[in-house]
C-alpha cells in the first residue's frame, strides 16, 4: 500500500530514486514501451490500475484520478463532492486500497501469462517433487537468477541422470520474477525414452544452429519470425538484439546433438547480457565463451530408495511400497542413483519379478533394456575414439570407489599418452567420473555404466 501512495504522489513528479513499483512484473513489461524511462512505466502500471477499477468501482477510479491523475487538491474535490474533506480521506484510503487489488490481480495474470508461455514451450510432463536434488536446484537458481555472470549456465551430466528436469525446475522458479520478462525453450532432444522401455524419436528436434536460431525466434518475435525469405542468417542478428535489449531467460536442451556446436557456442554468446542462458548437454564442454558447469551427480541410497517408492505409488504398484529397504537394495547396488534406470526398473516390475530384471539388466535381455542402454550410451560409443573405447572397456575392472591412472594404464594395456587421452575424452562425455581431491584423482564409473559394459557393448562392437 504505501508504495502505491508513493507512485500516486509522484504521478507528475519525476523520481530521483529506484521507481517504487520496480519489483512488479507489470513494471518490467512496460519498460520496453517507454523506452527504459521509469517514471512514465510506473504511470502506466497505476493507470492500468485504475483503469481496471473502474469496471466495478467506478467512483474510486474517479476519485483517484481528480486527485492525483489530474492533481485536484482535497478541499476541490470535497465540493465537487459535497462532501466534508475528511470524507473524502476516508474514500481516498478506501479507493487506494482497491487500486492495490487491482494491482494484484494486474501482477497474477502477468506472471499466469508467463507461466503459460513457459508450458506451451516446454512439452514436458507436470512433474511433482523432484527428490535428491534441491541443493543442485538452489544452485541453479541462484547463479541464473542473479544479475550479472554468468550468463552462460551448463548441466551436464549422464544421459537420464535428469537435466532436462532440473532446467524445468528452474525455469518454473525463475518465470515468476520480474528480472525475467519472457522466457523460451528449444530442445535439440532427438528421441524421448519413456518408462515403459520405448525410445519415442521426436519430429520437432531442433539439430542444427540456424534451426534453433529461427525457433527462438518464432517464439520470442513471431513476426519477424514469419517474414519472406526468413533464415537463420537473417535470423541471427535479430535474435541477439532482441536477447540483449530485454531480459529473457532462454534454454537449449541437449546442446550436444546439435551440429555444428563450433558455431553455436558463439552465438549463445551473442544473445546475453541482460538475457541468460542455459544449456543441458551429455558432454562436458570446454569452450571460451563463458560457459559455468553445474554437473548433476547420481542420487545417493536413500533418495534413491525414496525414489523407487515415489514411483510406485504413482502407478499403486503395493508390493513395492510396502518393501524393506533391504528388499530394494539390489536395484541400487544394480543400476546405482540414475532416475531414468530406477524408472524402468519399476515399469518392469508390473510385469516381471525383481530377481529376474536384476538378472536381466547385465545381460541386455529384454527390449526395454536394451533401449534403456541405447538411449544412454549409444551416441556417446559411437563418438569414441579407439583409446576412449579400449579405457572404457577396461573400467569394470576399477573399484567402485575408483583408480589412479597407474592401474588403469596396467589393465587397458595401453600406453601413459593413450591413457590421459582416453579419460579426458571419457571424462567429457560424462562415462567416467573424476574421485579424490586436488592432491590426487581417481576414476571411476557408474553401477549403470558398469552394467552397460558387460554384455550390451560387446553387440555394439
């Protein structure tokens, strides 16, 4: 309420100070429209006000402008009124107070409106809590949300560890504020997995940089968008200014499958700075562009185990629910904290015994988890290198709690130099994870990947 009265006060006064309706969604939405200049901003946030008043509170919207839209003193207004000027106080207090409910519900339907662009965008599922991940979540939310770098955000990590989700997450938490004023989504994902064992591919995948260049650009100015001759070359320059004159927050879901990814880098560069955005990819990537790594780890025991029974009583599969922790271990200790493997084995439990998809898993039997193996390693196989591949192969024989690169040189046979190569490119392909501390590194492999490596592979050689 009193920052509404300090507005009114200052509808023909310019502001020396930060303007004090700046924290409004509806505030930022009108700064474009004014040119940046605050003050005639704020003016059309309280007009709007009180334009929206006068539909069921016609006499407060008349009120409120004689005073301060047109500037009438209380004396002039209480004879236009015939009444006393402590009357008209009483009804000032009173239409102000509507004014802020006005505004309220002004400041509901912006951040509705900005929800719904976000879901229309997104595509994906209504998710629920989402377990073993807040402090990532708070994380993310923080570095994105705040001003200033990065600008360039990156989670990564193993394919179904969750990125996707977890950019989800934060673009539902950040869509409400004010310091994001719209908000876009494209996904270069070429197929989905979904929990019954299906890969499902995608027609709208966006895989090439003037692809995702002219998408954005459809959702952000679809105008400009739908204008003859539109291509990616055209396309780019309008993006970048469009990114750069007002804040979006914008993220490129699996960047890695994108071509060309050279030339992409770049061209995220170019869209911040107010904008921000984010990017989930399998690959660690190295670039000069400014990118900071936010890497999502597997879920530990027992948020996995809260996991496999989230799952089942979303599908009332009792038995599960109803289990021992002892009776769930073997899927942890099988497939370690992966969601998306935790996922599939309790799809698989409606129809098979736990005994024999523990059994099953190691030995690739079954459609479901053969496609479970496809989905996550096999874009990344096939874009190994001869070391690469012979490293990973050897990773089996490295302990859970992982190895220096000694007695990965003595069981992969290869040499120090292939070694080094090898891990750095297993490394960045998010296959083999980086242990220890500073003074010394170890290497090792996830209870998933490990069950990969022993039967699935070998039909991929």
């Amino acid at each position: 309420v009193e920052d509404v009265k300090h507005a009114l006060r200052h509808w023909h006064e310019k502001l020396t100070a930060a303007p004090p309706l700046a924290a409004l969604n509806i505030f930022q939405q009108e700064l474009p429209a004014a040119e940046g200049d605050a003050h005639r901003a704020m003016n059309t946030v309280l007009y709007h006000g009180v334009t929206a008043m006068r539909r069921h509170f016609p006499r407060e919207a008349e009120l409120l402008e004689w005073r301060y839209l047109d500037g009438q003193s209380v004396s002039h207004v209480a004879n236009r009124r015939n009444v006393a000027e402590s009357t008209i106080y009483v009804q000032q207090r009173d239409a102000i107070n509507r004014l802020c409910a006005a505004l309220y519900d002004l400041e509901t339907a912006a951040i509705a409106a900005k929800t719904a662009q976000l879901a229309a965008r997104v595509h994906l599922a209504p998710q629920g809590h989402i377990i073993g991940q807040a402090e990532t979540i708070q994380q993310l939310v923080d570095l994105v949300g705040a001003p200033g770098e990065p600008w360039l955000v990156a989670i990564d990590g193993i394919g179904g560890i969750g990125k996707t989700t977890l950019a989800n997450a934060v673009m539902q938490q950040l869509v409400r504020r004010p310091s994001v004023q719209a908000v876009a989504w494209v996904s270069a994902q070429p197929a989905i997995f979904d929990f019954g064992g299906a890969i499902r591919h995608r027609q709208d995948a966006v895989q090439s940089v003037d692809g995702v260049v002219l998408e954005l650009l459809r959702q952000i100015a679809p105008e400009q968008a739908a204008l003859p001759g539109m291509d990616g070359r055209r396309a780019a320059p309008m993006l970048a200014k469009l990114l750069t004159q007002r804040p979006h927050l914008v993220v490129v879901d699996n960047l890695e499958t994108v071509e060309d990814l050279e030339r992409l880098l770049p061209v995220l560069q170019s869209w911040t700075n107010p904008s921000k955005v984010i990017v989930t990819t399998r690959k660690v990537i190295h670039t000069d562009a400014g990118l900071f790594h936010v890497p999502v780890q597997e879920l530990s025991q027992p948020d996995a185990l809260t996991l496999l029974r989230d799952v089942a009583a979303q599908s009332n599969l009792t038995d599960l629910i109803a289990a021992p922790d002892s009776a769930l271990l073997p899927i942890y200790t099988a497939v370690g904290g992966n969601p998306l493997a935790l996922r599939l084995v309790v799809g698989q439990l409606h129809a098979y015994g736990l005994h024999d998809i523990l059994a099953d898993l190691p030995a690739a039997r079954g459609e479901s988890i053969e496609n479970l193996y496809t989905y996550i390693y096999r874009r990344a196989w096939d874009g190994l290198d001869d070391p690469g591949r012979r490293v990973l192969l050897a990773m089996p024989l490295v302990q859970v709690n992982g190895e220096g690169l000694d007695f990965i040189q003595a069981v992969s046979g290869l040499d120090a130099p292939d070694v080094r190569h090898g891990l750095e490119t297993l490394i960045r392909a998010n296959l083999v994870n980086v242990l220890g501390g500073l003074d010394g590194r170890r290497y090792g492999i996830h209870s998933l990947t490990r069950l990969f490596l022993q039967e699935q592979v070998a039909r991929w050689q």
